[in-house]
C-alpha cells in the first residue's frame, strides 16, 4: 500500500532522524532508515521535486511514515500536542500522508531555516520573525513549493506537510504497512 520513497526513483537525500540518536528523544525510535508515503502523497512529492528542482534546490527527507507504535514512543517521551499528535487521535504521519523535510542547496548544505528540525520552539513556527530574514526566505519557499505542489502545512512545524483532510486516510500499524520499521 505504501511507496518506498528511495533514489533515483525519488531525487532527494533521506535523513531518516527517527532511525539515529539525532532526534528529540536521543535515542533511536525506528530500528530501519526506510522512508514510505501513501501513493497520493508520493506522487505530490515528486511534483514538489519537480518544483524544487526547476529553482536550484532539492529535499532532504527526516521523516515520513510514522508506525503507530513509533508515534506512541515519541508521545511518551514528550507529550506536547504543539508539536507531536496525540496516537490515540493518530498523527498524519501514521497513515502515510506526511512529511518532514527541508530543502538543500545544489552542494547538498540545507538551507538556513531558522532552527533545527524538531526544535520545539515557538521559533519554529511558520509565522514567527523572530529568526533572521535569510530563515524567513527560506521558509517561503519551501512554503511555496509545497503548497504548489498540493501539500497543506502545520504552522508549528516549518518542516511538516501533509495531505489535505488527512484523516481521510486510515492509521497504519507498523504490520499493517509491512514496512519493517519496528
């Protein structure tokens, strides 16, 4: 059901945060670096691509499919509805139509956002200007990428997009999607 998302199928870089220590929680939550979305999603992504590519830059994925499991682990660890949702309602993520990402120059340097991802910070927010105005660009644009290509946002993250309605889509176990993440 769900698309692995890999090169040169896909032309991005997949950093797969969630597989390492370089996380919030400090410790590896997902024991693969795979990265998968639901096909709808994975076809805006490569519009998104397209997109990005025609202005000089490509993605660097942190994270796409969450197994429900993996999202119970991160909520328990740190249980702030500002910045994780809550698995007993289910996060986009879970069911394969989210995204974290950022954007690279054509050195593969990410571009100054104006915080780290998964900084849960009210810096973070979309709308804050309290970063510098390089960050501010550069939110805008990936912005502005995203929204083209037919991806909604989350104002707290500047890394997240997702499908509009996603709750349309059905939650995913980590069985269900057979991904082998857990």
């Amino acid at each position: 059901m769900l698309i692995e998302i890999t090169k040169p199928e896909f032309d991005v870089e997949i950093d797969i945060a969630y597989a390492t220590t370089n996380n919030f929680t400090g410790a590896p939550v997902y024991s693969a670096a795979k990265c998968f979305l639901h096909p709808v999603a994975a076809e805006k992504l490569r519009t998104a691509i397209k997109y990005a590519a025609g202005m000089g830059y490509r993605f660097k994925i942190f994270d796409a499919y969450r197994p429900t499991e993996a999202q119970f682990k991160l909520w328990e660890h740190t249980p702030d509805p500002n910045f994780l949702a809550n698995p007993h309602s289910g996060s986009p993520h879970s069911r394969g139509v989210a995204i974290d990402l950022t954007l690279i120059d054509k050195n593969g340097n990410e571009l100054d956002m104006g915080t780290a991802f998964d900084e849960f910070d009210p810096k973070s927010y979309h709308s804050n200007l309290n970063i510098s105005a390089d960050a501010q660009k550069n939110r805008r644009i990936i912005l502005g990428i995203m929204i083209a290509a037919g991806w909604d946002w989350y104002d707290n993250e500047w890394w997240h997009y997702q499908l509009p309605n996603p709750r349309a889509y059905r939650l995913l176990s980590n069985a269900e999607a057979g991904t082998n993440m857990m």
